[in-house]
C-alpha cells in the first residue's frame, strides 16, 4: 500500500512540482544570501541612544522590556563643571547643600557626590540603583554643562531585535550602532 | 564710573569669544590643584562575537541532531530532550533573540535600507531552517524551537480542532507574515517581534498585553497543541510552505500502513490526514474540477481586490510609524491645539517637530509613500492567501494511507510509536499481531 515507487517510475506531476519548487527556492535563498552576505557585517548591530537627541522625557525608565531598564546615567567627568549646586543632583530649591535626601533630586539616590576640594564636588552615578528616568539629565542640562547623559548599557541589554525604547522614543534618539562602537559618549570637544 | 563701565566693556570683550566656544559648557571644568585624576565613564563590552558565532553553530548542529533523530532513530524521547536542551539555551539563556520567527524582518529591512547590514548570524537564522525544511521537513519546529518546546511542555490533553477551523486559521501566519514584512521593509519596526506571546516568558518581563496574550496561548496550549505554531507564527507558515516541497518526509509506518487510526489520534496537532478514497467513477469528480476551475479564475481577481482594499489601508497603516504619527500630530496641533503635560513624551515630541517642521513633515510624507507601495503588495498578498488556500482545499490529495499533512507536519515524532509496525520493528510488540501467543 504504502511501497516506494521503483527507482525508474516515471516523475509524476505533482514530484515535478515539488522539485521544481524547491530548485527554485533553494535557488531564490542563495542569491538572497549571497547578495545580502556580500554586504553584511560580521559583527552585529546593537541599539544605542544619541545625547545630542535625547530629550530626557523618562521614557527610558519605564519602556524597557527589562524590568529594571537597560539604560542608565551616565557621567562625563571631562565635561563637569564639579559644581557645589549640581542641578543634576539637588532639587530645584534645596534647602540645603547636603546630600540629605529632602534635598536629592534623584528619586532612587543613585549619585553619590563626594568632595573633591574646594568648592568642587564629584557626582557619580550607582548603576545599580539608576533607573535611567533621566530626571539628572534634565537638570545638568538645562542649568549645567550637561555632562550627565543617558545611555544602554550593554552588559544589561537584551539586544533585543527591535528596542522597546526605541518605539516610543519622542525624540528618536535611538538607533542601529555597529557593535565595534556600541556607545554614543558625551565629550568636551563637542 | 566711567572707569566701572569700561572695566565691564573689557571683562564682556574677554568673555565673548568664550561664550561662543563653550556654549554647553557654562561651567569651566575646574584645575584641580589637589592632585585629582578625572575618571572616565565605564564602557561595559557587548556580548563578544565569537559567541554569537557559537549561538549559530549550536543552532546548526541543533537542526542536524533533529534531523537524526527523526529520520535515524525516529526518537521521540531524544526529539523531547532536544528540545528541553533549545528551551533552555535558546529560550531561557538567550532570551529568544534572535531567533529565525523574527529573522525575516532582518533580511527584508536589510533588502530595503542600505544603511542597514544585514548581520550574519542573522542571515544563518534565517535561512538555515527553510534549507533543511526543504529537505527533511519542519525539524526546525520539532527540535529547534524554543517557542515551539514551550507549548509542547504545556500540552495536557489535546482535542482536536475542526478541520474547517484548523484551515481557516490556518491563513493568518501568512497575513501577519505580511503585515510583519511591510512594516519591516518600511523601516517602520520589527512588529512579529513585538507581538511575540512567548518570548516575554524566557526574558521573565514584559508589558500586561504581551504576557496576558502569552498566558492565553499557553492556557489554550493545554489543550490545542501548539496553538501559536499552527494559527500565528510566520515563520511556521514560511516552513509549512517549504514543507510542502521537501524532498523526504516523516512516514508514520516503517512499511505497511494496516489504516489502523492510531497515529490520528496520537498526533496532537492535526495534522494526520485520512486517506482520500479512491475515485470509482471517473465522472463523479466533475464538479470538482469545475469548482477548481472557477477557482483558478478567480485567484487572479482576488490579489486584485486585495491590492485595492489594501491600497485603501495605506493612511491608517502609516499611522504605525512613529514618524508619520508625530507629523499628524504636528499638523492636528496647528489647527485644533491640544494641551500636553509638561515634559511629557507628547510634549517633547511636538516641540521637536515645531522646531523642525519641514524635515519632519518630509520623511512622514516619504514613509507614507513607501506604505503606499507597500500596503498594495500587502493586500495583493492577502488575496493570494486566500486564493491560493481555496485551492489547495479543492485539490484533491491521492493519498491511500493515513499520514501526516505535509505542511502542517510539524515532525515531532509523537506519532512514530503510535503505529503498531513500528512497534514490531523497534522489538516493542510481538510481529504477526492476531497470530501471536495473547
């Protein structure tokens, strides 16, 4: 019932088809391949967000497909003014320059501000509590240097194939970076 | 005071050019005299490339065990664990990216937009799959899969789906195929990815949409195997269209098929097929073939009206894209102004397209020129679907056993065992049947 057709049976129609088709397909995938491949990179291509184009609007925060975002604060040293009143780290009016936290502008605490000398402060940022809302970003660049930026980090990411941030992006300040380069950083010759 | 004012005069001339060149920097960054060295900003590495190269080689060997096992040593135990080994490396270790359901778009955004180079692991996913699909099947599906693992760990009791349902579903991979190929030719985004039900579960986060969808698929998977496999997958409907063609095929039965219906019902997916019974009187089948003629007259008046109705889609499915969403926006704001909260994406986004008007309102009209072209193929494409699944339904099929549709096949190998010649040859169950010492 259900015996191999002898070796020399004729091609039936419906075998001529399926050969035909799969000749073609076969055929069809390789000129894709190869016309894609000849242009291709070996490395791959990973997400990154632009400083020049962020508008710092939090959506890095919450957008992320990780629960805790991918994208965080990042610091320019080279760019800092070293400021007592960093914009970036206390409130609009702090009532006070101590790194209490009434006077914090950051909602998690991540900047650690350490005295340098007088009158300069260092501000770096614990990755492990920034959520990359951004709300530092704002402040050091609409008052300061604008040395505090945002940025994936790429030991977090998730490389997905198409970024959740990017989407919902107002600014469209994410994009394809070749994997060579994967960060986009602020520096002071801008 | 004069002396005052020229002094200020001085100090401005000085300050000038400085302000010029250090816009952003209203602060000088200090001299420091204590000796402090300026940090840099830590720059974590990406995953290094040798083991995205490695992701592809267990791939590929992947699909050549599932091969084996199917073909040599018709396995569904080492078909299982296979698969547990993709759930937990391509799925729970990888996260599910990239996987080849999202590869597709890849290769069209890279077909459509030189800036983008298409990368070769991706190429490998891609296409890896469809080559050995048309040749020994969908052992992609079978072994391979993480998505595919994950719904035939949850499957508890299966019931059979109509085959009328089973068919008219059967249409949507190809239509969210083609929605998922227009918006990634566009440039508009990568939407199979985003509406993937499973991948939220291997990355253990996601939006309340996604995980609620994975959740009912999963729910529905307890008893319709496979549900996303066989009524959403794109990529599934693209091997079930290289299945279609492949040169060598599971067969249920080692030898002989004695039409005993225990693979039928071994097969939780459907996709046993009964022999189609044999034509007595060469008459009989005129209306059929008269049915496959109009058919066949009608498939190219389909892709018609399909290229019409989807032409009409354009402006709506432009919408999709960011770019043409905000110009609409912008252009909504002018007439009728909407007030958005301060700082706010909203905000910020129409204040960046008043900043710039013309180059926003260009490269929405230029997407919405390419959504043109593109929703005309897309519609085109779904009267091809549906065309072409009229058909296939009215032709008929020549089979004289019981075995496995081709296409909707998805080479699990639960069915091997099913089948009481296989259980002789495998030394489960004494040959002879009846005749055998009970």
């Amino acid at each position: 019932m259900n015996a191999k057709p002898p070796a020399d049976a004729p091609v039936t129609r419906r075998q001529f088809l399926r050969d035909g088709a799969r000749l073609m397909t076969m055929t069809g995938l390789g000129v894709a391949a190869g016309a894609l491949a000849a242009r291709s990179t070996s490395g791959a291509w990973v997400w990154q967000t632009d400083p020049a184009k962020c508008l710092h609007c939090g959506n890095c925060a919450t957008q992320c497909v990780l629960e805790q975002s991918a994208v965080k604060c990042v610091h320019a040293y080279a760019v800092c003014g070293y400021c007592q009143l960093c914009t970036g780290f206390f409130t609009p009016e702090p009532g006070d320059l101590t790194t209490a936290a009434e006077n914090q502008l950051c909602p998690s605490g991540a900047i650690k501000r350490t005295y340098v000398e007088d009158p300069y402060y260092q501000y770096s940022i614990d990755e492990e509590l920034c959520i990359g809302c951004a709300k530092c970003v704002e402040g050091c660049n609409r008052f300061g240097n604008g040395s505090l930026f945002l940025q994936i980090r790429h030991d977090r990411c998730l490389h997905c194939n198409e970024c959740a941030i990017a989407r919902t992006c107002p600014g469209q300040a994410f994009r394809r970076v070749p994997v060579e380069h994967p960060y986009l950083l602020k520096t002071t010759s801008r | 005071m004069f002396r005052r004012l020229k002094w200020i005069g001085v100090l401005g001339m000085m300050l000038l050019p400085a302000l010029m060149i250090c816009a952003e920097q209203r602060f000088p960054p200090p001299d420091f005299e204590s000796g402090y060295s300026l940090p840099s900003p830590s720059t974590p590495p990406t995953r290094c490339l040798w083991l995205q190269y490695a992701d592809a080689g267990v791939f590929l060997a992947a699909l050549a065990v599932a091969v084996w096992l199917i073909y040599k040593k018709r396995s569904r135990r080492g078909l299982f664990w296979l698969s547990l080994f993709s759930l937990a490396y391509f799925g729970f270790y990888r996260k599910g990216c990239l996987c080849p359901i999202g590869s597709p778009q890849n290769v069209v955004y890279g077909l459509f937009n030189p800036d983008y180079a298409v990368p070769v692991t991706a190429l490998i996913f891609c296409f890896a799959p469809i080559a050995v699909t048309l040749f020994a099947g969908r052992a992609f599906c079978a072994g391979v899969c993480p998505q595919g693992a994950l719904q035939d760990l949850v499957l508890v009791k299966p019931v059979a789906v109509p085959l009328w349902l089973e068919e008219a579903l059967g249409v949507v991979p190809f239509i969210f195929l083609g929605a998922g190929l227009v918006c990634a030719g566009t440039g508009t985004g990568f939407v199979i990815c985003r509406y993937d039900p499973l991948v939220p579960f291997f990355r253990l986060s996601g939006g309340t949409f996604i995980l609620t969808a994975g959740a009912a698929f999963l729910l529905a998977g307890m008893f319709v195997g496979r549900p996303y496999c066989r009524f959403l997958c794109p990529y599934g409907g693209l091997l079930r269209l290289a299945s279609l063609a492949s040169k060598w095929r599971v067969r249920v039965t080692p030898d002989v098929c004695t039409q005993c219906r225990l693979c039928e019902q071994s097969c939780p997916f459907g996709a046993m097929r009964e022999p189609a019974p044999a034509e007595s009187n060469p008459a009989s089948p005129a209306p059929e073939r008269k049915r496959l003629a109009w058919l066949l007259a009608l498939l190219p008046l389909l892709i018609i009206a399909g290229a019409w109705a989807g032409s009409k889609l354009s402006p709506a499915a432009a919408q999709l894209d960011p770019g043409v969403a905000l110009a609409e926006r912008y252009a909504r704001q002018q007439s009728h102004p909407a007030r958005y909260g301060l700082m706010t994406p909203e905000a910020l986004s129409l204040d960046r397209a008043a900043a710039n008007p013309g180059a926003v309102l260009a490269s929405a009209a230029d997407m919405r020129h390419r959504f043109d072209l593109a929703c005309w193929l897309f519609g085109g494409w779904i009267g091809l679907v549906i065309g072409v699944k009229l058909i296939a339904l009215s032709v008929r099929s020549g089979r004289t056993d019981y075995e496995p549709d081709r296409g909707a096949c998805v080479a699990c190998a639960r069915c091997f065992t099913a089948c009481p010649n296989e259980r002789v040859r495998l030394g489960l169950a004494p040959a002879g049947g009846e005749s055998a010492p009970s």
